[in-house]
C-alpha cells in the first residue's frame, strides 16, 4: 500500500494523519507537543514515526506543516520566533532518515488540505482565513500555492483597514488581525469579555456594547474579504479557526456587509464557506504536499 505521512506541528499538539494517495485516511496520532525548549517535539514525532511503519509499512511520503516561514524550497523553516525553540533551520528530512520532507506553514498546509478533501474540493482559486488567537491565511492562484518570495505570502492577517490604529504585532497599523484576533479582545471591549465565544453569547443575548463590538469586527472582517477578492480574485473564500465556530453568528453579518462591499462584475459573487477539515487540515495538507511535490513550484 502506497501512504503518505502529514504531521500538524502546532504549539499545543502534534497531528499526524496516514493517509493513502487517493485520499483515504489509514490512522490518526495525536499527542502534545511539550514546547519546553527541549526538543522533545521532534523525538516524539520521530518515535510515533516508527510506530506507524512498523504496522503499516515504510510511508512512501512523508510531509510536515507547522508555523513560522518555510523555505521556498520546502527545505525548513526559515523564521519562528517566540516559541518553538529549535524549530528555525530544523534538518527535518535529516531527522527522520528520509532524501526529502517537505515543509510549509501551518496555513499554507491548511488550504491545500481543504482544496483536496475539505470545504474547496478541487478549486483552482481560492483564499483561507483562520480566525482564532490572531488570524492567518493562504491563498492558492489558478491552482498553485502563493508562496511569495521568502515564504511570507498568506499573512492575511496583517492588512491594514485604519492607517490610524495601534501597530500589530509585525507592525502593521489597524489590522484585520487587530479587529477580530482574540488577542485583543480585551483592548476592543474594555476587559468585558474574555472569550469570543462569551462575546457572541453576549450578541446574541442582546448585549449591546457586545453586539457593538461583534458587529464592528465582522465588518472590518468584510471590508477584509472584498480587498482579497479584488487583489486575487478567487472563487471561493473558506474561513476557518475558532472564531469561525460562531456559525450564523459570523456568517449571517458577514453576508450582510459583503452584499453591501463587493464588487460583483455581471452578478457574480465569491462563494464564502466556512472550513470543513477542521485541526486536520494542515496534516491533509502536508500529506498532499509530500505526495505532489515538486522542488520547482
């Protein structure tokens, strides 16, 4: 049987997930990451390895997602910091004894994943948003990943709305990710809420600083939305992350402003739909990555 290995390096947890080349899942493996500065990540990614082959047999492909920059050539990870000690400039394919294993963002990882069994099956264009903590994205052009120059294509987060706003975190002034990212919910509600989940059961309760701090949020989400839709037009937009959990809570509005913003040539509107793979989706897509590679793309 011929299967590919994609492993999810998160934070928090490892996902790996054996899945064959047609697409069908063999096994799941979860377990924490323990990001201790020690490295413990990479000998239990390569102890669960081993596990796996030895019941299934040698993986033909073996690929790997986790954050910070990749290489443009898949090699690594070029820039993480802040966490993950000892992951910038990993030898991963040195490691698990392999000639290759191609590495990309979480995100990028993310959106190939959907394209290829989640909620953008077979799209050609399309963009991912991941609403959570902060926000991050992806964005696949007429069937190719944007990688960018140095890997940093897909930072979606970091647009800025309000040249007049705070700075974020890489700097950018009035981001998307400064009006909806769960890192500055406290700032946005004057320490009310703790959770965007307590904030939009505060909305829908008819709260209404919450609904005014909610709905602010999504339209800046919007105006977000409509600027990707105008710079890569795509066929469809997939949101995904925690926030995204919120269901007709965050889509009903979001409809709202879109009718409103985009721009639709002869009637035509993005389809906008929520993820499907949920926290399998980056190790989907670090199996396709792995299956599909190619050192030139």
């Amino acid at each position: 049987m011929r299967y590919a290995i994609g492993i999810d390096l998160g934070g928090t947890n490892v996902k790996i997930i054996s899945v064959s080349d047609r697409g069908r899942i063999i096994r799941r493996d979860r377990f924490a990451t323990h990001d201790d500065f020690s490295n413990r990540w990479a000998r239990a990614v390569l102890k669960q390895i081993r596990s796996i082959e030895n019941k299934h047999g040698k993986a033909q492909w073996i690929g790997l997602a986790c954050p910070g920059l990749a290489a443009p050539n898949g090699s690594g990870i070029i820039w993480m910091q802040g966490r993950m000690a000892g992951l910038e400039g990993f030898d991963w394919a040195r490691h698990l004894r392999r000639p290759r294993v191609p590495v990309l963002s979480d995100a990028h990882a993310a959106l190939l994943g959907e394209i290829w069994k989640g909620a953008a099956k077979n799209a050609r264009n399309a963009v991912l948003l991941t609403l959570g903590t902060g926000v991050g994205g992806a964005i696949l052009a007429d069937g190719r990943l944007l990688k960018g120059h140095i890997g940093r294509a897909g930072h979606l987060g970091h647009i800025s709305l309000d040249i007049d706003g705070p700075p974020d975190i890489v700097r950018t002034p009035g981001s998307l990710e400064d009006a909806i990212g769960e890192m500055t919910l406290a700032h946005r509600c004057n320490g009310r809420f703790k959770s965007t989940r307590e904030l939009v059961q505060a909305h829908l309760g008819g709260d209404g600083l919450a609904s005014s701090v909610w709905l602010r949020s999504v339209r800046v989400l919007a105006a977000a939305v409509v600027s990707y839709i105008n710079a890569v037009d795509p066929e469809i937009v997939i949101i995904g992350g925690g926030i995204a959990k919120a269901g007709p809570a965050l889509f009903d509005p979001l409809t709202h402003y879109l009718d409103m913003y985009e721009w639709r040539p002869h009637g035509h509107r993005v389809k906008i739909v929520p993820a499907k793979l949920g926290d399998e989706a980056g190790a989907l897509g670090a199996a396709w990555n792995a299956i599909h590679y190619d050192p030139k793309s």
